[in-house]
C-alpha cells in the first residue's frame, strides 16, 4: 500500500501541472488576467468552437480526477492506510 500511496501523490503532482496547463490555455473572456498578460488582444482567432468545448471537457475530467486521487490520499492519511 505504501508503493500505491507514493504513486498517488506522484499523480497528484503530474495531474496540478497538466491542470494548470490546461487552465492557461483557455481563452480570456476579458476583462481579468488575461488581457494584463496580452489576451485581450486576440480576437478569437486562437481556438475554434470545437478546440474549445474539448479543451473545456479535457479540463473539466482531468479535474474530476485530481479532486478524486486527492480525496483518497487525504483517506489514506486520515485512516493511516499504506
């Protein structure tokens, strides 16, 4: 179990990054941060309807099971398993 526990927190780690990728390629709606860093300036040329719907899926899972791994690892410490 404990080989189970450091390949979750592993995940963990792997899956923050990838979310944190996938969060900034999102398009700024303006308004916030991105247009500070120069997204306002773009027009909507960046992504298409259907990039975008799969980006939004893609991040919404990868979420799902961030949330999910680090809900069982705060189990695994709670009830000192592994």
């Amino acid at each position: 179990m404990h080989v189970l526990k450091i390949a979750l927190q592993i995940a963990v780690v792997v899956l923050s990054i990838l979310l944190t990728m996938l969060i900034l390629m999102h398009k700024g709606k303006g308004g916030g941060l991105s247009d500070m860093f120069g997204g306002g300036m773009a027009v909507n040329a960046a992504t298409s309807g259907v990039a975008e719907k799969n980006l939004n899926r893609i991040t919404v899972i990868v979420a799902l099971i961030w949330v999910a791994i680090c809900i069982g690892l705060d189990l695994m410490i709670k009830y000192q398993i592994g």
